[in-house]
C-alpha cells in the first residue's frame, strides 16, 4: 500500500470520462479509501425517475435525461463532500461543467478505445451504445469529449488493469493537489484573480 497522508475533502471528488472509463468502480474504491460516501449519478437518477436510463431515453428522450441529470448533479453537489460519479455526457453540459468547476475538483478519467470497448461490450444497458456499432460511436464521442474533458482539473489514465492500481494513482495525484495540509479544496481560478 502506497503510504500517503490522510486526505480531507473540503468539495466533492467528480469522476468525469467515457463510458466504461470506470468512474463508478474507481470512484467507489476512492470513496472507502478516503471514508467519505460514494454516490452515481446515474443511479440517483434512475431512483428519481423510478426508471432504467434505458427506458428514461425511450420514453422521453434524451433531452428529457439530459435535464435531469443537470438537476440532480446540481442537487449532489449542493451536499457534503463526497466521491461522485457522473454519466459520461454530463461534463459536457456547460451548466454542469460550471457547477463541478465552481463546487468540486473534477477528475477525467482517460482511457484507450480498447480498453472502452472491451468494458462497454460486457453490458447492454447503454442507450447510446445499443443503436449502432458500438465502435463507431466510441470514436466519434472520444473525438467529440475528449477536449472538453480535457478541462477537468485532474487526468489519470485508466489502465486496462485492476481498478486499484489506477485509483492508487489518483490517491497520488489528490495528494499532490492537496499539498502538505492534506485538504483537497479548490485552486484558485486564475481567471478571477484580479490583474
Ligand atoms: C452516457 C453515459 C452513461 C449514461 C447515459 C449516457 C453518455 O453513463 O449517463 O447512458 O452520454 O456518455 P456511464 O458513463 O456511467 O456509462
């Protein structure tokens, strides 16, 4: 075990990335290692909906998730710090990306097509994926999001391998952004300190 010090987490941790990036999985080791709760988006959504993702873009569209995943990300990051992972589309909602930026240190997640592909294809459960070649769309939203994910606050690379590994690295890298008092707060936005 990589011997860090404790982490305090003064916002929210938001794991942002593709699709089968693992947000959820590295997210949830993330949270038990630093002992604060772990919630999904995605999750929270289909509780509120009472309703799969799947069926939320069938009946109503995806505009119509859109919208609700605006709301609850909004209403998540209102709460206490936490390790939150969001659908993949949900940085790339200007308002979204503005809330995360302004109430949480955002994480991409960043990994190969291989490595995408080869988790998105072992589960259905994926609208965007279940209409066409699953390749296709994989590289076409990677060419889409993959700038724009770019603006996270921190990248890590997710390796093909166990979870652990990758979130050992970005224990480090929130060690690193947390410097020696050990709290993960905000870095001051460049942008707003006056010239
Ligand atoms: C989506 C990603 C999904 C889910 C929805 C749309 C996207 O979440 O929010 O199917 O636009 O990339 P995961 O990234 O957790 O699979």
């Amino acid at each position: 075990m990589i011997d860090t010090p404790p982490l305090r987490l003064n916002r929210s941790i938001v794991m942002v990335g593709l699709m089968g990036a693992g947000k959820t999985s590295i997210g949830r080791r993330l949270a038990q290692r630093l002992h604060v709760p772990f919630i999904d988006s995605d999750a929270e959504i289909e509780k509120a909906a009472n309703e799969s993702i799947a069926e939320i873009f069938e009946r109503a569209g995806e505009a119509v998730f859109r919208a609700g995943e605006r709301r609850i990300i909004a209403r998540l990051l209102d709460g206490p710090a936490q390790v939150l992972a969001t659908g993949g589309g949900a940085f790339m909602d200007p308002a979204t990306r503005a809330r995360i930026r302004e109430r949480g240190i955002s994480v991409w997640l960043r990994a190969d097509l291989e490595t995408l592909l080869e988790r998105v294809t072992r589960r259905q459960h994926r609208p965007l994926l279940n209409e066409a070649d699953p390749r296709e769309v994989m590289i076409r939203l990677m060419a889409a999001r993959h700038p724009v994910y770019a603006e996270a606050d921190i990248a890590i690379d997710s390796l093909a391998g166990p979870s652990e590994t990758t979130m050992l690295n970005l224990l480090a890298a929130l060690a690193a952004w947390a410097g020696p008092s050990g709290v993960i707060d905000g870095r001051p936005d460049p942008q707003k300190v006056p010239s």
